[in-house]
C-alpha cells in the first residue's frame, strides 16, 4: 500500500500513528493511506519554517521570483502527471484537474511579479525636510488549511504569495486527497526553494488545532465548509493570528426572459454538474424570471441532462466523474429526498445509478428539481453534489433578492442581453462575485477571490493584492535628515505638517 508521507525541511517525512485510507472514488477502492499527524509534528514543521525564513526573506524579491518563474515551468512539464494523481484521489475529469492546475498556476505566475507588487509608496516633502513612505515586509511562518475540491489550486492560491513575499508557510492539505500537495512541494525544492520554506503536513481537527494554537504561526489562510471556517476564524482570532476563511456557497444562475437561452442552458449545465457539482462556484441554483422563461428553460435543461456522460475520472469522454467518498453521496443522496419529502418536484432523479464496471464507484447522475421554494431546507443548505435546483421568480428584484437574502454569498450569475438590467442587478445583489453571461465568474489572478456572508470571514480575499496584503505587514517611515541648521524646539504638542 502506498503510504503518503509528511514533506518537511526538505524532505519526506513520516509520523503520526493515525492512519487513515485515501479512496479511488472512481472503482470505490482504498489506493493508499496517509498518517494523521499532531502537534509534536507541526512543531517540527515550525522550527524548520523558523529557521529557513530569515535567510529567504533577505533575498531580494527577484531572486524569490525567479524561484516562482522555475516552479511555474516544472508545474507545466509534470501538468499529465499532477492531472492525473489528482484525478484518481479526487475523482474529477482529467482534463478538469488540469484547470484546476492552471487556476493555480495562474497564482504562481502573479506572484512571479512580487518585486512590483511588494513596492511600497514614498511621498516627498510631507512636512518640513520629511519624506514618508511604506513597505510590506512578511509575517514569517505562515499556514494555509485547504479543502478536497481543489487540491492544486487551492493550496497554489495561498503558497504562491505567501512565499513570493518572503514567509515560510505550512499546508494542512485535504485527507482526502493529499498526493498533489506534496508533490507540489516537492517541485518547489526542485525549483530552488530552500528546504523548511514550504511544508506539509497531513492531518484532521487535531492538526488544524495545533495551527491555530502555535503560537509562532502569525497568519491562517483556511478554505472549506462555513462551520468549520467559522470555527478556524475565531479560534485562529482569539490566539493573535490575522486569519482568512472561504467558506460554504449555494451560487444562483438568475435567467432574463431576453438571455440568449442556448447559451445560458449550455453554461448552466457545465457549472452545475462540472466536477459532479463539487465546487464552492458551482450553480447549483437556477432562477428564471417568468413562467415562459421556466418552462422553456426547464425543457431545455432536461433535453441537455439527458445527454450528459457520467465516467470514471479517466474516461476523456466523460463530462464527470464520481463524488468524493460513499458517504458524500450519501448525503447528496439525502438531501433529493428531502428535497421531495419537502414537496419539491424532481424532474430528473440521479440517485441509484451504477457505472456499468465500475459498481462500486461513488457515482451520482445528474439531478434536476423543480418548484424549490426559499424555505426549503434543500435550499438553504449546501449540498455539492451534481443536483440543479430550479427556484421561480416573477420579477428581476424576487430574483435579486433570493441570492441577497441566501445565508452565503460566494457567486452568482445573471444571464440577459440587456445592459441596465445586468447593472442594477451587479450593483444591487449582496454576493461576493458575480457573473453576467459568466457562469462561474472565478476572478483572474490579478484580482482577488472572495465571498460575501457565510462564504468569507475575515476582511481580505485569496490572491490578487488581498494576498499580497494578507501574507504582509505595512510599515510606514516618516523621516528626517539633520540638516545641521538650527536645533528645532522641543514641542509638547502632536506633531502636525502644517
Ligand atoms: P471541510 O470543511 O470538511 O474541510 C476543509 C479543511 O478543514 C480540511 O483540511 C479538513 O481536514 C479540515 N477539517 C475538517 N474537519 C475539521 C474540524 N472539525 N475542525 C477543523 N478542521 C477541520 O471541507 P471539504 O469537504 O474538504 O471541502 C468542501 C467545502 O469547501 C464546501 O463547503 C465548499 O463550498 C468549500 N469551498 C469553499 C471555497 C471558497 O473559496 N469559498 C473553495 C473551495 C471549497
């Protein structure tokens, strides 16, 4: 049996008496295990973090950024290999892992810009003889905790400009799928990292808890479900640290009776059942406005379902694959009867369904319900799976407010032709990110990415300047030469520039 180990100081490592099993959700069948480790790991991870970041920290930003510039090439020349590792823990399409690669690549390909974007500002002359100006130095060790749905971008989101702005930083990967993370970590010595700079540990509650709790850890990046975020915030708050967390989604696709509808029903199956509906930017909610607009989005959907391709992650003919674990779709499976015993209708019913060959594999077909009303616990939650729920509305404010009033706010989309409808509704509705003719409006690399509510704790968002401004503290120097001249009297006042 394959055994995923730890990667700290450089090396692989092995510890932790936990041993838990990683699945091939596409055959069901456990391929290998990963030791959870605990606190006397994470200390081990930390001292070697401590000990290596001075020295990386003083190198100039240019040659940090030449490491990113050597990563990023070694990322693309193992991109089938990571793919495909990825694609037997987690279960997604091959060609879909790859996105999830390049998303975050995309990350490491900003932070290979760190010696502009750590450049600070200088203002000459504020006061008499005074120039004042910024800079952002590092926080030192710095930890990101991540989520199984994406296990390349979502870790590439967080190391990449953690280490860019000169910090040592820890990885908590997903139990789930702990492959890609290390070798990911394994690319970066090879790019020329210093050993101790990037280290991973594996690990559950308890290792997310010695994070939290280690005093020395300045800053916790966390991207997962909203209880858990919710915990992490304020746990990781109360002990000092500055702390992220992404959190839960339920995004709505909003449908206009003048949007291209093709289109829209092509975007909206791709964002709802893609990656078996596993992503915190899925669409997972549709809502046209008007009843013609329904009925003839609802034929169109159940025409489209109907040619939808459930397979193994390796099949290029697939459009996706299994969940992540039998006890995920058992939940799924779950919440459509809910949804049914909450007087819902279900259209298209993909629970039951086997992968001929692959019986045991944790496979969902795609799911369609209909008249799904706002108190619907289906509703509220979040179930992530490849389940579209259709919730009516008569007019574009009912459509506006359903997002708005939704207990997350991760992402939403709106599809018209019609500008000022598009505008009001970008301005008015109360979500994070928000797409127009875009059904999953994840923004580039050069912005940053975060929702609203129950979606994001915590003031700055993943990459983009955020991230930057997240894994740095500012300084600001207000100076002064001795000009030789005459001594300035003492002043017991507040110094002013007037
Ligand atoms: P999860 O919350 O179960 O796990 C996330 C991380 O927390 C993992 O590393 C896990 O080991 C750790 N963890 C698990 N239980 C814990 C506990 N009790 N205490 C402390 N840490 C714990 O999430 P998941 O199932 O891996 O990922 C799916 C969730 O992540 C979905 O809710 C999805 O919407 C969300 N997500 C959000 C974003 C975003 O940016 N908003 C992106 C991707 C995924």
């Amino acid at each position: 049996m394959r055994t995923i180990n730890h990667f700290i100081g450089g090396r692989s490592v092995t510890g932790g008496d936990r041993i838990v099993p990683v699945y091939d959700p596409s055959v069901g069948q456990i391929q290998a295990e990963v030791a959870l480790g605990r606190a006397d790991l994470l200390a081990r991870a930390v001292d070697d973090a401590r000990a290596a970041q001075p020295a990386w920290a003083a190198l100039n930003p240019q040659r940090r950024a030449r490491v990113m510039f050597r990563l990023k090439e070694l990322i693309e020349r193992d991109m089938d290999e990571l793919a495909h590792l990825l694609s037997r823990e987690h279960g997604k399409v091959v060609a879909d892992s790859r996105g999830d690669i390049q998303r975050g690549l995309d990350v490491v390909e900003f932070a290979c810009g760190i010696p502009h974007l750590l450049k600070g500002e200088y203002s000459e002359g504020a006061g008499p003889g005074i120039d004042v100006y910024s800079m952002r130095q590092p926080l030192g060790v710095v930890a990101g905790i991540t989520p199984f749905n994406f296990p390349a971008m979502i870790p590439l989101w967080m190391l990449a400009p953690a280490i860019a702005c000169g910090n040592a930083f820890i990885l908590k990967p997903s139990e789930r799928d702990p492959s890609v993370p290390v070798r990911l970590a394994e690319l970066a010595i090879e790019a020329g990292l210093p050993a101790g700079i990037l280290n991973v540990v594996h690990g559950d509650k308890e290792m997310v808890d010695a994070i939290l709790d280690h005093p020395e850890i300045k800053a916790v990046s966390f991207v997962g479900s909203s209880d858990i975020a919710n915990y992490v915030y304020g746990r990781g708050a109360a002990a000092g640290k500055r702390v992220q967390c992404m959190g839960g989604a339920k995004n709505h696709g909003i449908v206009l009776p003048d949007a291209d509808l093709d289109q829209a029903v092509a975007d909206i199956i791709g964002a709802a059942y893609g990656s078996a509906g596993e992503r915190c930017m899925a669409l997972p909610v549709v809502t046209p406005v008007g009843e013609s607009t329904a009925a003839l989005l609802r034929e169109k959907l159940v025409s489209e379902i109907a040619r939808l391709r459930v397979g193994t992650a390796t099949n290029p003919d697939a459009h996706y694959g299994p969940v992540v674990s039998a006890e995920h779709k058992a939940r799924v499976e779950a919440y459509i009867a809910m949804a049914a015993a909450e007087g819902a209708e279900i259209v298209v019913d993909g629970r039951g369904f086997e992968l001929q060959g692959h019986e045991e594999g944790y496979y969902l077909a795609p799911t369609l319900i209909d008249h799904v009303t706002a108190d619907m616990r289906s509703y509220q939650d979040e179930i992530f799976g490849p389940v579209l729920q259709i919730l009516r509305a008569e007019t574009l404010e009912e459509a506006i407010g359903y997002p708005s009033r939704h207990q997350y706010g991760n992402g939403v989309a709106i599809f018209t032709r019609n500008g000022d409808y598009a505008q009001r509704f970008a301005s008015q509705v109360e979500v994070g990110m928000v797409g127009i003719n875009v059904p999953i409006p994840v923004p580039v690399a050069y912005h940053s990415f975060g929702g609203w509510k129950r979606s994001g704790f915590g003031d700055l968002d993943q990459y983009g300047m955020d991230g930057i401004r997240f894994y740095t503290r500012g300084k600001k120097i207000t100076k002064r030469w001795p000009s030789g001249g005459a001594v300035v009297d003492q002043s017991f006042v507040i110094p002013t520039m007037r």
